[in-house]
C-alpha cells in the first residue's frame, strides 16, 4: 500500500505542504525534469536524511529551454518515474502540466546576473532566467526546509544558492555529488539520446575532467595547459566542444592557474547530444 500522494495543481501542492508545516513536518524538496535515474535518487535519499517529507518535482521546464533545444522530444516517462519516487521513500511527488505553472500571460522571472555570465548561460541564452524562476516558484509551491541539488549541474547550484542568498529564502541548499556510470560517464536522462558509438565517445568529457584533475595533483598549473590538455581529450573523442574551463569554486570566474579546489567543466556536443560534466579538483 502506497502512501504517498501525486499531486498535479499548483495550488494543491502549496495547501499539501502548508499543511505538513502545521504538523510540525520538516519538508525536504528534490526538483528534477524527470525521466529519474540513479543520479536523481541520490538526490531523494539525501533529502530522506535531512527531511521529514520529502517533494520530488518532475516537471520539463519550457522557460529554461532555447528555442532550437529539445523541449519537446525530452524524454519523459511518468509511470516509470513515480514508480521510481515511491521505491525511493518519497512522501510526494508534483508533477504539474506546464498551463498550472504559467499563467498565459506570466511576466514575472527571476534573473541572476552575474554567475550567469559564462560557462552554460552563455551558450544557453535565458537558460538559468528560466530555471531561477521555475526553482523560485517550486520554493513557494513545496515550502521546503531543504532542498537537494546534484554537482552535476555545478553552475546551476551555484546560481540557486545565490539566488537563496540574495532574496532571502529561508531554505537550506545541499548540493550532492555527481552520479556516473561505472566507466565513468556522468548519468543524464539525456544520455538516452546516445547512439552505441556515441556512448562510447561521450566518456571523453569525464577523461577531459580526469585529465585536468591529474594536472594539479603535483600542485598548481597553468589554466591554459590544463585547459589545451581537456580540448585535447575531448577532440580524440571526435566530441565537439563546447566550452572547457577551469574556475573558481565559489565565483566561476576562470582562473589564470589551476589549483586544487578549483573546477573543471567541460560542454560538448556528442553527435545531436549536448553533454555536461564537472569535477572539483
Ligand atoms: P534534471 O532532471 O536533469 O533537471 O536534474 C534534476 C536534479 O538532479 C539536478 O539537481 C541535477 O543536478 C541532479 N542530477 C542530474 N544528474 C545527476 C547525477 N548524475 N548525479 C547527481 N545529481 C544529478
């Protein structure tokens, strides 16, 4: 017998965890796009541990996406993924349609703007406009004490705490570490996408990041080695890249040497496939 509840209305979700606050319940929250693997549940059970109930979101995000990205063929599997958040421990998942998000007219968006500058938001104009807003809007719907985030997403982590920082959401941000695959590969609900011979190729983005992280082990290097030994790795993959860059932890602003503490990240492009992953050094 299942106890935890689908909840599909906006406002449903909001009067749900109103309702577990005044039963002195600590809410944990895990937003994801869904089509949920391991990386995802992760997620869950570190938010089981810090939370009494915890809120799984599945929902694909139109406003985060650029006219020319894969809004519409994402891939998307509901049955599959509540089974997955019920196994999981979750209390609740919120699955809503994108018209119970946006109201036609919406003209209210949250921008950061600073740590949105380079790496991903500068290839994906609008992107993290639109997934501040829609997190901001999960914040208010779910009422989270916590809420869990994977490394996997460095940059989008990083913009989310400063976005708690900077309009004072009373919210704990916990970002957990990234998931791969036993041979390396980041785990993506968007590695379904890959061919068999793509598969194989899109390891280059995790050996890029190995590669740079051996770079630094002897001590600092200069950024621009360590970024010509990344471009490097991911070209004998036959990837094409996108970005490869070495920044600071807390800033993202590149650094003119690799040290350890800083991050690697790397973008590419793996046949029609975009591919992101990161590794702190
Ligand atoms: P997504 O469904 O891709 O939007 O991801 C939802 C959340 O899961 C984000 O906080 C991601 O950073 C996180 N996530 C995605 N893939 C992984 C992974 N391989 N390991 C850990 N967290 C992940």
């Amino acid at each position: 017998m299942s106890s935890m509840v689908q909840i599909k209305q906006a406002d449903e979700m909001q009067a749900w965890a109103l309702a577990r606050r005044l039963d002195g319940a600590r809410i944990g929250l895990v937003p994801t796009m869904g089509y949920l693997h391991a990386g995802h549940l992760s997620l869950v059970a570190e938010a089981r541990k810090r939370a009494d109930v915890v809120v799984v979101s599945i929902f694909v995000n139109p406003v985060q996406f650029g006219p020319n990205e894969d809004f519409e063929k994402y891939p998307r599997d509901e049955a599959r993924d509540l089974e997955q958040c019920e196994r999981a421990g979750a209390s609740a998942v919120f699955f809503p349609s994108v018209a119970t998000m946006y109201a036609p007219d919406a003209s209210v968006f949250v921008t950061e703007e600073r740590l949105s500058a380079g790496l991903c938001g500068a290839r994906r104009p609008g992107h993290f406009r639109g997934v501040c807003t829609v997190v901001a809007k999960l914040f208010n719907l779910a009422q989270p004490h916590v809420a869990v985030f994977g490394q996997k997403d460095y940059q989008q982590a990083a913009i989310i705490r400063r976005m708690v920082r900077d309009l004072n959401f009373p919210i704990e941000i916990v970002v957990a570490p990234i998931v791969r695959e036993p041979d390396g590969l980041a785990m993506s609900s968007r590695n379904v996408y890959l061919s068999a011979d793509e598969r194989q190729r899109a390891l280059g983005l995790s050996r890029a990041l190995q590669a740079a992280a051996a770079c630094v082990e002897q001590g600092g290097a200069p950024a621009a080695d360590v970024r010509a030994r990344m471009v490097e790795v991911i070209e004998a993959h036959a990837l094409q890249l996108d970005y490869a860059e070495i920044v600071d932890a807390e800033s993202l602003e590149p650094v003119a040497e690799a040290r350890r503490g800083n991050v690697a990240l790397v973008a590419a492009q793996c046949g029609r496939t975009r591919l992101i992953d990161n590794q702190i050094l």
